[in-house]
C-alpha cells in the first residue's frame, strides 16, 4: 500500500473493502485512488469526469435526476439553502467563485440577488450547460490552472466538490490565495462520524453508508479532520452550519482573519437594493416557507411512522393478549374436561360405593338368617336328642 492520507500519513488502517482509515485525522481514504490526473478532460465519452458522468452515471449509478431536472429542481432546494447560508456572510455586490458549480442554477441564483459570479467546471459539456441555461460566467479546468490574481474574490463556494478532490490541500490554498483577506469559504461535503467502524455503521443502518463511492468520493472528512486540515491551509477561523442534509453531509464557513455573520436586517437591506434582489428576497422567502412545510411533512411523516409503529406494537400486544386468553381458554377447558372425568368417576364410585353398601347389608341379612336356621337346626337336634335319651332311661311297663 502506497497510498497516503491527505495529512501525510501512510499508516493507514483498513475501513472497509472501498476504504482505508487514518487515525491520526479520522479521514477516509479511497483505495480506488487515481493515479493520474482527473481534472483534466480531454475525452468526454471516456473520462470519468466529463459528459457520461452527468448524463449516465449518476441517474444510472446514483439514482440521482438528469443534469436537466437538477437545473430546475436544485433551485427550491439546494440552491436556496446555499445562498440563504452564503448571505449570512457574504452580501452582494461581492465576487463570488463556484468551484464544481454544476449546471450553474446557484450562480444564476446568487447572481439574481446582485453578486458577481464566476464558476468553474472540470467538463467543457457541463461549462457550456450551465452557461446556456443561467447565462452565467463559468470557465473550465480546476482552480489549480486558473490564472485568479491574489484576493479576486470575497466569497468561494465547493458544494459536494471537497471528496472528490485528488490533493485537497493543494485546492485550498488556491482557495486561499484567490481570497481577499476578508473572505469567506463556504463548503458542504459528507461527514464521516468520527471514529466510528464499518459494522457500527451498518447495525445503525446510518444515511452515511451511501457516501461510501471510493470511485469518486477519494476523501471523507470528519469535523476533526476538516479542523485539521482548514488550520494547515490557511483558514484558523471556522464555524460548523447546519447543512441541507444533515444526516450525511455537513457544512462549514472558514476565513483567514475574523468571520463575522450579516444580521438578517443587513441582508434583506443588500437584496433591497436591486429589483432582482428584491425578487431573489421573495423566491428566499418562499423557500424557507418551503424548507418549513417540508420539515412540518418530514415531522408528520415522523409521528406517523412512529403512530404507525405504535398500532404494530398494540396489534403484537393484542395478538399475544390473544393468544394468551386462547392459551388460558384452552387450558381451562382442558381442566374442566379433567374435573368432568373425575366428577363421572367419582359419580361411578359413589354408585360402585352404594351398590356395595347393598351387597353388604344383604350378605348381612343372609348372614342373619343363616345363623338363625342353624340355631334352630342345633335346638331342635338337641331336643331330639334328649328325647331318644329320656325314651332309652325309662323302663317297658
């Protein structure tokens, strides 16, 4: 094994069939790492990033939407949740990068509410979709080989992006170096849970096990290890957000000086200031009004899982109440079945008893009169007796 953490670790300790594990930083290493470089597409039939990706493999592999429904349905979702995040320290008219910015639905948001947005992709195909679908600035090749002069941009956003890089800290401090020194960098990506093993996963049955793609997914981070690595490229300050899909993914905002929030007022005050601001503030508004309907829907979806799980509990309980009344039924009617024969045989007894108290008293009866014949027999045996005696005394005249 060759492979390194992307702290520099080589002792690397086995996770799972697709993973290695670092202890030093609790990160998760892809042992399908590429050997060459990825963010380079020259073919897009043949290369992993380019047109097949986005148009087969991830309806295909990932289950996930064409690149064509995302465009519209990441808008009431991901896209809002990402720019309600980002405004909460970045207002417009800042410079924005997206970096892995997909179809271009969250620049062509954020550019609505009055940011200046730059996106790049690594696949020339998905460049060009999302600059037909949001009219939006979008430049091709990794941040590595883009010519951004020092300080270009306030704000950088990787949405999803972070996993699949091949040398993380490398893009980081590019990321750095394009800041200005009040920038932010806004980043959602899978969060292992620290320190936690494979079987521990599974018996959880936890949401995370489906970010476990080492094809493309070459790093996941755990809250320690981004700690970690923000600190050694450039980003002291930081602070954990709540990310769109918490039960997988996390989300932070990192600086290289102070990071401050924007007061809701100041940020609805920057939208103001602009028609497509003050629409970006209404479709805003009707998003969270979204976010909350769907958190109602998930809550109720919740409770009735949990009622349905309720009424599954009281039928097992009502089917074992049954079973132990048709127990205690049968039971029953086995002892009453045992008092019945005892009852006839005690009846056959009672009966046998009587019959014998007859017999008895009539061998008694014949006993009785036994005994008075043969009283009588011995009288009248003795007086004939003492008859012949007496004739046989007395002399003939």
């Amino acid at each position: 094994m060759n492979q390194l953490c992307w702290c520099g670790n080589p002792d690397l300790r086995d996770f799972s069939p697709g993973y290695w594990r670092c202890d030093i930083c609790s990160t998760l290493i892809s042992k399908s790492f590429p050997s060459g470089d990825i963010t380079a597409i020259t073919d897009e039939d043949g290369d992993f990033y380019g047109k097949k990706y986005w148009l087969e493999h991830q309806v295909e592999k990932l289950g996930l939407e064409t690149i064509e429904q995302r465009s519209r349905s990441d808008l009431l979702d991901r896209c809002g949740w990402w720019l309600a995040k980002l405004l909460e320290f970045s207002l417009p008219p800042a410079q924005l990068l997206e970096i892995g910015c997909s179809h271009g639905g969250f620049l062509g948001l954020a550019e609505l509410a009055g940011f200046r947005v730059t996106g790049i992709e690594l696949s020339p195909w998905v460049a060009d979709f999302a600059r037909q679908s949001f009219g939006v600035d979008v430049r091709t090749g990794p941040i590595e080989r883009q010519v951004f002069q020092r300080g270009s941009f306030d704000a950088i956003c990787m949405f999803d992006v972070l996993e699949h890089l091949q040398d993380p800290v490398r893009t980081l401090e590019c990321c750095a170096h394009a800041l200005t020194p009040n920038g932010v960098l806004l980043v959602q990506t899978p969060q292992y849970p620290v320190r936690t093993d494979l079987g521990e996963l599974q018996e959880a049955k936890h949401p995370f096990l489906k970010m476990l793609l080492p094809d493309e997914h070459l790093f996941l981070f755990s809250d320690e290890s981004v700690k970690r690595l923000l600190s050694e490229v450039g980003f002291p300050t930081y602070e954990f957000l709540p990310a769109r899909f918490a039960h997988y993914d996390m989300m932070f905002v990192a600086a290289k000086g102070l990071l401050s929030g924007n007061p809701v007022r100041t940020q609805l005050e920057a939208l103001e200031k602009s028609a497509s601001g003050r629409l970006t503030r209404g479709f805003l508004s009707s998003f969270q009004q979204n976010i909350e309907l769907q958190a109602q829907r998930n809550d109720l979806h919740a409770s009735l899982g949990r009622a349905y799980q309720d009424v599954e509990r009281l039928h097992g309980w009502l089917a074992d109440a049954r079973t132990e009344a048709d127990d205690r039924r049968k039971d029953a009617d086995d002892r009453l079945q045992v008092i019945e024969r005892l009852s006839e045989e005690l009846r056959q007894a009672y009966a046998e008893r009587d019959q014998l108290r007859i017999e008895r008293d009539q061998l008694r009866i014949e006993r009785d009169e036994l005994r008075e014949r043969t009283t009588i027999r011995g009288l009248s045996k003795h007086l004939v007796k003492q008859l012949i005696s007496g004739i046989k005394r007395k002399p003939l005249p």
